[in-house]
C-alpha cells in the first residue's frame, strides 16, 4: 500500500508553535504593558530609596552637575554623544530599563523554546550545527518557513538572509497602508 506524501502531510501537519498574527500583537501589548511595568517598578524603587534616605539608612545621592549652556561648551563637548550625557534625564533611564527588561524576556522565552526544539535531540558536535537548528528547526517553529540563504565567511561569521521576515514585511513595504 503507498501513500501519497501530500496526504500524509495533510493527515499529520506539522505543529506551529506560534501563530504570525498573534505573535504581531502580543508584541505590540507587551511593549505598552512592560513601559507601565517599568514607570511603576522604578516608582516604587525610588520611593524606597527615598524612605531609606529619610530614616538615616542611605546617605543622599549627589546631585547632578548643572548643565552646560551651549554657548559655554567647548566644540569637544558640543557632539552627540557629550550633549546625550549631559542631558540624560530620567525619562531615558526608564526607557533603558524597559530595553534591559524586553531583552531579559526575550533570552528566556528564545531559550525555553530552543531547549523544547533541542529535547529530543543529540548535542551539536559544531558551531555550523547550531546554526543549521537556528535555520531549518526554530525559524520554521516561529515563522513557518526556513531561512532563505545562509551564508558564511568560515571564520565564524554567519548571514542569515529571510527574504519576507514576518516582523518587517509591514515596515519596509512601502505599500502597505497602516491605521
């Protein structure tokens, strides 16, 4: 008796692990709640530290050097990047610790998912093997599809190439119409 392989595919599909949609959303959601989780985490923070200060257990921190006018600022101190430090003001701290916090998640879900992939599965004898797991197995279980090209200078440097990556088709075509 054969079996028409199309049939067998059809009678047992493959498992998606994430849906495409869903995935869009979710991430749009957990920036704004993770934004309001971090006002208030560096809210209650402070608060604390402040309790601290006024019962004698802390001693006060130093208050910030007053900043430059531009006119006194020699043409060194006038870059980007002094200007950036010169003005950091608490709104662009909180925003880093929302980065820190997006990135610590995004470790954790990556590797919960990758030692799900990797379960039955025997160690990676070489750097190459990894990166072919990376193209075929957890690609196609985030984005249902595998890498288009994989490229390698054999020197440990790697190019993975998506041609249609789910996550930038809506930002790069310039003929999609956002609401």
């Amino acid at each position: 008796m054969s079996t028409v392989p199309s049939l067998a595919a059809v009678a047992d599909p493959p498992p998606r692990y994430v849906d495409g949609a869903a995935m869009d959303y979710f991430v749009i959601e957990m920036v704004n709640a993770l934004r309001a989780s971090s006002a208030v985490a560096t809210a209650r923070t402070k608060k604390v530290e402040q309790e601290m200060i006024d019962a004698g257990l802390m001693p006060a921190p130093a208050p910030p050097p007053p900043a430059l006018k531009k006119e006194q600022m020699r043409e060194s101190m006038g870059s980007n990047l002094s200007l950036s430090s010169l003005s950091k003001t608490g709104r662009e701290g909180d925003e880093e610790e929302l980065r820190a916090r997006l990135e610590a998640i995004g470790m954790h879900v990556g590797a919960n998912m990758a030692e799900r992939l990797c379960h039955d599965r025997g160690l990676f004898t070489d750097t190459l093997d990894a990166i072919k797991f990376i193209c075929k197995d957890l690609w196609n279980a985030c984005w249902d599809k595998q890498v288009d090209n994989l490229r390698t200078n054999h020197r440990g440097v790697y190019v993975l190439q998506d041609n249609a990556f789910k996550p930038l088709t809506r930002i790069s075509d310039p003929h999609v119409i956002r609401s």
